[in-house]
C-alpha cells in the first residue's frame, strides 16, 4: 500500500478523484492522499488520521511552502507546480 498518492484532476474524473478514490484510499489506510486541481489553483491534503475524513487541509496558489508528513523532505512551493 502506498503512503501518498497525489491525483492531479481534469474536469472529466472531478467525481471520480474527489469523491470514489477518496474513499477507497481512506478505507485501504493511504496515510496522505494529496488532489492536485489545476483549473482552481488549489491542493487538497488528505491524512489518514485526521478528525473528519472529509475535511482537507486546503491550500490555495499564494499559500507558500507545502510538505508531507509522511515523505519529510517533500517540501516545495505551491506557485512552482502551477503556471499562468
């Protein structure tokens, strides 16, 4: 099982990656399950553990640094992964 998976979305698979492979990630014990969304500029963290399982950790284009709390030297800017 892996400890990340990170889906970057296109309007077609939006149900699909939010929704369906969220739950099952959730339910097999993934320990981050990161949602790329290109066209809202915005990076979805979900945790393993955290309180409600529905709720992520939401960071938007201008929020600054991201890591992982599983892979601890994944850390980058979020400006660098989207372009204008």
């Amino acid at each position: 099982m892996p400890d990340l998976i990170v889906e970057i979305i296109s309007p077609s698979n939006v149900l699909t990656d939010r929704n369906r492979k969220k739950k099952v990630y959730q339910q097999i014990g993934v320990r981050e399950y990161w949602i790329v969304d290109p066209t809202n500029h915005t990076l979805e963290v979900y945790k393993h553990d955290q309180p409600d399982a529905d709720v992520p950790h939401l960071y938007l284009v201008k929020e600054g640094e991201v890591s992982s709390s599983v892979l601890t030297n994944l850390k980058f800017d979020l400006k660098d992964i989207f372009t204008f």
